[in-house]
C-alpha cells in the first residue's frame, strides 16, 4: 500500500529544531558552496599571474577575473552543497527517505518526468516563437561557435543540478 505525498513527508523527526537546523544548514551549503571554490581558484590564478589578490575584494571583481565558463561553474557548486546537505539533513536529521521531497512512489517515474520535461519545451519554443513574431525587433541572432561548444557541457551539468537543488528545498522541502 502506498501512502499519499503528506503521509510520506509525515514520517521521521519533525521538530521544529529539525526544520531550523536544516534550513540553515543548505543555506550555509549554498554560501560555502559558491565561496570557497571561487576564493580559492581566484586566489590561486591570482598567485600564478603574478596579480595582487588584495584587489579581488568584491565578488564582482573576484568573478568577473575567472573566465566565464569557470566562474559559472564555480558560482554553481554552490547548488550542489545545497543538494548535498539537504539530502544529509533529509536522511540523519529528519531520519527519512529523500525521496519522500518529491513523490509518493518508491521509485522514480521517469515517464511522468519526461512528458513535464517535452510539455515544458513546447511551451517555451511555442513562447519565444510568438514573442519573436510579435516583437521581431527584440530578437537578435548571436551566435559564437566556439564559446557555445565551450560552455554547452558547463551548462547541461549545473543547470539541472541547480534546478534540482531549488525545487527540492523549496517544493519539496519548505512547501
């Protein structure tokens, strides 16, 4: 018998310490995430160039320095200490299976997930087609070869993960 997505999300510790814990765990997760790879490759390109790291002294200075594949990437590990707190929190705190975020199942239903996933981009090639025929103007053909291929395995990697770590924390999580 399975129990309903409430019933599922009912289960383990629920105390309110729990639930406080937790959240400022993932957001610690998300800043140490984001902070400590970007200072340290920062830091460390700064040493090999010769160039005075005191001057990195906004985050804006710091990422804009590191090119922007690495910077994105950087900036996205912090999605990944998000997930990968919330699902040590979820699994020692809570004392529950993480996928009680997301479902009601045992088990993931990809068929479910690949016909959202089709739905979704229909809708967004159906809404850029219509915005670009309504505002052609607006629109503006860029397109460089060579920094596509470079950030295309950067994107298909951290993309879904930051994705991921935001609706599991905020839909499956706090909601």
């Amino acid at each position: 018998m399975s129990l309903s997505y409430i019933s599922r999300a009912e289960q383990g510790n629920r105390s309110a310490l729990s639930f406080i814990a937790t959240i400022c765990l993932c957001i610690c997760g998300l800043i140490a995430g984001q902070s400590i790879p970007i200072l340290a490759v920062s830091i460390l390109k700064a040493k090999l160039n010769g160039f005075d790291y005191s001057k990195l002294d906004t985050t804006e200075k710091i990422i804009s320095y590191l090119p922007y594949p690495l910077s994105f990437s950087l900036l996205m590990m912090g999605f990944v200490g998000l997930i990968i707190l919330l699902w040590l929190c979820i699994k020692f705190i809570h004392r529950r299976k993480f996928s009680t975020l997301w479902s009601d199942q045992d088990k993931f239903r990809w068929k479910e997930f690949l016909a959202g996933f089709g739905i979704t981009i229909i809708l967004f090639i159906a809404a850029d087609v219509l915005t670009h025929y309504l505002y052609p103007t607006d629109h503006k053909w860029v397109f460089n070869y060579s920094k596509f291929i470079i950030f295309l395995p950067v994107a298909l990697i951290f993309i879904p993960i930051q994705t991921c770590s935001e609706e599991l924390f905020f839909r499956g999580y706090i909601y």
